[in-house]
C-alpha cells in the first residue's frame, strides 16, 4: 500500500485508530522487521509493561523477546502522568542517546492527554519530533481515538507534523466487526486509495486482498461467503468447458471416422472405375486398330485389282 519501498529514513508515522483495531500489533510488526535487519529500536509504552507486550505479540507470531536479549530491543514502560512533560523530553532524548537507535515507537501518544493541557502535549510532541527528525529516526507514533472523534482531530493535534498517517477501522458488516486500514496521507510516497481488510493471524498481519462485489466492497464473512460462491462458480464453469471439450472432442472424432469411411468408399469406387475406364479404352484402342487394318486391307486390294 506504500508503494512497496515502505517509509523514507527519518519520517514520521502515525498510526492511528479506536480500541482493538491492532494499532501496537502494526508497531510491534515495524520494530520486528527493523530487529531483523540488524537495526536498534527504542519502544516507548506508555499503558502496557513490556512482559504483557512481548506476551500480547507472541500470540500473533511475532517474538520481540529475542531481539531484546540480541540488544536490538530496548523497552521502556512509563504511565505520562508519572512524570511532568519536561521531564519527559528529557528522559527520551537520554534514552535515545544511550540506545543509539533507528526506530523509535511511541505507543500511545493519546495517554498525553491525562499528563496536562492539549496545549503542553502537543508542544511537546513537536519537540520529539523535531528531536528525532534531527538525529535520523523514524518513529511511529500511535493513537488512540474515540469512535465519535473527528479524524482531523486524531494524533494530538500533531497530523500536520506527521510524514505518513495510516488510519485503522473495525467496519461492521453481516453482524460482525472487521479490521480495516487505510492511508490517509503519506508525503512524497506513491500510496493505495483503498480501504483494505487485515487479519490478525499466527502469522501477523495479513491483509487481504480488496474484494468488491455487486453491492460494493465485501469484507469478513461476506467476502468469505462471496468467494466461496465464486469458486464454486468457477469450479462449475470449468466442469462446463471440461464436458464441451470432451463433446468437441467425440465429434471430431466421428467426424474424422466418417471422413474416413467415405476416404475408403471412394477409393474403391475409384478404383473399380479406373479399371472400367482402362478396359473402355482398350476395347476402344482395339476398334482403332481394327479399323485401321481393314481400311489398309481394302486399299491393297484395290490396287491389285488395277
């Protein structure tokens, strides 16, 4: 959905969405692949401890564990109300000094709202940022919004400061909720229009290719149900072609067989014909003959006769 080149070095992402929609499940996915390429990552939690987060996460197959006891991984877990917001900036920007990291994750940034004015948290989300952008980290933010609240309003005021913000929905369609994604805006990146339906598996995230149907795009059950119909019409229609091969197939049969017959009628006949014709003529080739000779016959004896 980014084009497939992901992120530019240094941005900022924001993932944003309302509970259970799999917000920390993305950032817990984008700390495990830059682990795996032998990047350092920061991860800031600020209302799960990491044992409960490493636990969460190992339930859809993603194992952050190894990558903490690697020093890849470095976990620090802190309500924001424990502390005051400059207190805040200054433990991050030491931890991020002593960590050396490429990513940091910020899981979530909506818990600023309890720790002091709107006002006092978004002046210090900017200076994260800025402090970040500064050093070469990429970040993900994540946020928690409410099923009412307006998504230009998302992000504690900072979306205009955000490079990349990928929204996550639970629509609800034929009596159950699904897990949705979209990106609402990625700057200097080729991105997807579409609304796109992931899964949480063993495996991850998966996500699903967008179905669209007669009535509009399908998902869950729906798109389930609707596939399953396709496939048996499918599975029909080649059985169809399957039979109207096979009937093809004996006509050209009895066809080539008729063919055949009648190749073999009219070699015979042909044949029996060419010996008429050949004894045609030569019983006309003797009447020549014949003819030829009495007429020489005729005129030697008339000229004996003279």
């Amino acid at each position: 959905m980014m084009g497939g080149k992901g992120f530019f070095r240094a941005s900022t992402v924001l993932v944003s969405g309302t509970a259970g929609t799999g917000k920390s499940s993305l950032a817990a996915h984008f700390v495990d692949a830059a682990c795996r390429r032998g990047e350092r990552c920061l991860y800031f939690a600020f209302e799960e401890a990491p044992a409960q987060i490493m636990r969460n996460m190992g339930s859809i197959g993603i194992h952050l564990q190894k990558w903490v006891d690697r020093g890849l991984l470095t976990f620090h877990a802190m309500r924001p109300t424990s502390v005051g917001m400059e207190t805040h900036v200054s433990l991050k920007l030491k931890y991020v000094e002593e960590a050396r990291p490429s990513i940091v994750v910020l899981d979530p940034i909506s818990s600023y709202a309890a720790a002091g004015t709107p006002q006092d948290a978004h002046t210090m989300l900017v200076r994260l940022i800025d402090l970040f952008k500064a050093r070469g980290i990429t970040t993900m933010f994540t946020s928690l919004t409410s099923g009412e609240e307006d998504t230009e309003q998302a992000g504690a005021g900072v979306s205009s400061l955000i490079d990349a913000w990928i929204l996550l929905r639970n629509l609800e369609q034929g009596g159950e909720r699904t897990r949705s994604l979209y990106v609402l805006k990625a700057r200097g990146m080729r991105h997807s229009n579409q609304v796109r339906e992931f899964l949480l598996t063993d495996r991850g995230a998966d996500l699903q290719d967008v179905y669209v149907g007669p009535d509009g795009v399908l998902v869950g059950s729906a798109r389930a149900a609707q596939e399953m119909q396709d496939r048996a019409s499918a599975a029909t229609s080649r059985r169809d072609v399957e039979q109207k091969k096979g009937e093809l197939e004996r006509k050209h049969k009895a066809f080539a067989a008729r063919i055949a017959e009648l190749e073999a009628v009219y070699a015979a006949e042909a044949h029996d014909l060419k010996e008429v014709i050949a004894q045609e003529e030569g019983r006309l080739q003797g009447v020549l003959v014949g003819r030829t000779a009495l007429a020489s016959d005729r005129q030697r004896t008339t000229k004996g006769r003279r």
